[in-house]
C-alpha cells in the first residue's frame, strides 16, 4: 500500500504537469494545439484516475468518515468544474460557442484559471484528512 507521502507526491507532479502543459497551451495560443490538449487532458485525466484508486483504496482499509467523504465530495465537483470549464474552453476555441457573450467567455475563463488552484487546495485538504486511514 502507497503511503501518504507517496500518494502526495504523485499528486503533486500530477498537478505540476497539468499546470506546466496548461501554460504551455494558452502560451500556444488559439486554436489549440492538438498534440497539447490531448496531454493535457491526458494528464488530468490520470490525475483523476489516480486520486479516485486512492481513494478507494483507502476506503476499502478503513471506512471513510463524513468528513472525509465530504471532503472527496468537494474535491470531485471542483475537478468536475475544471474539466467542464477547460471543455468550453475547447469548445470556444474552435468555434462552437459564437452565440455566447464575452462576459461569458471571461466568466469561463477565469473558472477554468481558479478551480485548478481550488483543486490543488481541497485535493491537498482531502489527502491529509484521509492520511490516517
């Protein structure tokens, strides 16, 4: 079994990596980059992957508390608002989304620059309250 120090590591270079290929793909500008987006979904998505085996693995140890699960709670509806923002993001860049407003774009924009940050914070949250189980 992983232990905690581990899985933060792990976590941690996931998210390093999402953060670096994010950056390099707004540096890239639009539209995106094929080869990019594709590791940067890529990368994400095992991030995800990652944290939910965690997760259940440290559930199947010893059964989660309510604050744990709520915490894992919290954290999935962020990574959830990530993606979706980072998918209208896409959508946008290649034209799907031309009959929204700019204050939309900005507004889509701007969640899809605070919810990584907001999942670094809770993912880290989630992980030490769930470092004992």
């Amino acid at each position: 079994m992983h232990t905690i120090q581990s899985r933060v590591v792990v976590a941690g270079l996931f998210f390093l990596f999402i953060f670096l290929s994010g950056y390099w793909l707004s540096q890239l500008g639009k539209p995106y980059h094929t080869l990019v987006i594709t590791l940067h979904k890529l990368i994400g998505l095992a991030a995800g992957v990652f944290l939910v085996l965690t997760v259940i693995r440290t559930h199947q140890a010893a059964p989660l508390s309510g604050l744990e699960i709520t915490a894992v709670v919290i954290t999935a509806l962020i990574f959830v608002g990530t993606v979706a923002a980072g998918g209208l993001l896409s959508i946008d860049a290649a034209g799907g989304l031309s009959g929204i407003s700019q204050q939309v774009r900005q507004l889509i924009a701007v969640a899809h620059r605070l919810f990584p940050f907001l999942a670094v914070l809770s993912t880290a949250m989630t992980l030490y309250l769930i470092r004992s189980s």
